[in-house]
C-alpha cells in the first residue's frame, strides 16, 4: 500500500518545524566536539521526536514495517535540515 502524498509532506512539514523549534528553543543546541560528533548527536535528538510522530501516525494510517522506517528516515533528513536552517538563518551574512 503506498501512501498518500499528504501524509508524506505533513510529517516532513512537522520534522522541518521541530527541528528549527529545537535550534530556536535550545532544547538542542549543536556544539562540535573533538571527535565530531555534532551531526551523529542532531540525527539521534531527531530520531526521538521521530517515534512517537510515527507511532501517531500509524494510528491513523495502518503502517507497514517498511513504511515505518521510511517515514522515519523522511523525519529525521527533514528534522535536521530544519535544524540547519535555523542555525544557518541565524548566522550574519558572509560576503
């Protein structure tokens, strides 16, 4: 069963607005570290606001396991870009 073009956009609508949400809040802030971690940390913050928008979803939508692990990919490459906007939105402008 595919799914529906809106069910897809909405979800990566709320991931783009969660991820600049939690840049704008600091409820995630990203700082580099030694070992570069920064981006592996961001996915993992964004793959914990993914579960429970996927396990709603599912309430609605009757999901398959293949479903499932795309709309979550679809929700954490959208979370972190959002993520990336906020902060790089935030940044002055180089000339």
């Amino acid at each position: 069963m595919s799914l529906p073009l809106h069910v897809w956009s909405a979800l990566g609508r709320e991931a783009w607005d969660a991820g600049q949400l939690s840049i704008r809040t600091g409820s995630f802030v990203l700082v580099q570290d030694a070992d570069d971690m920064a981006y592996v940390h961001l996915k993992q913050y964004a793959a914990s606001y993914a579960k429970p928008a996927i396990v709603r979803l599912h309430s609605t939508f009757p999901l398959t396991p293949a479903q499932r692990v795309r709309l979550t990919g679809l929700y954490v490459h959208a979370f972190v870009n959002g993520a990336f906007d906020e902060i790089l939105s935030a940044q002055p402008p180089t000339l």
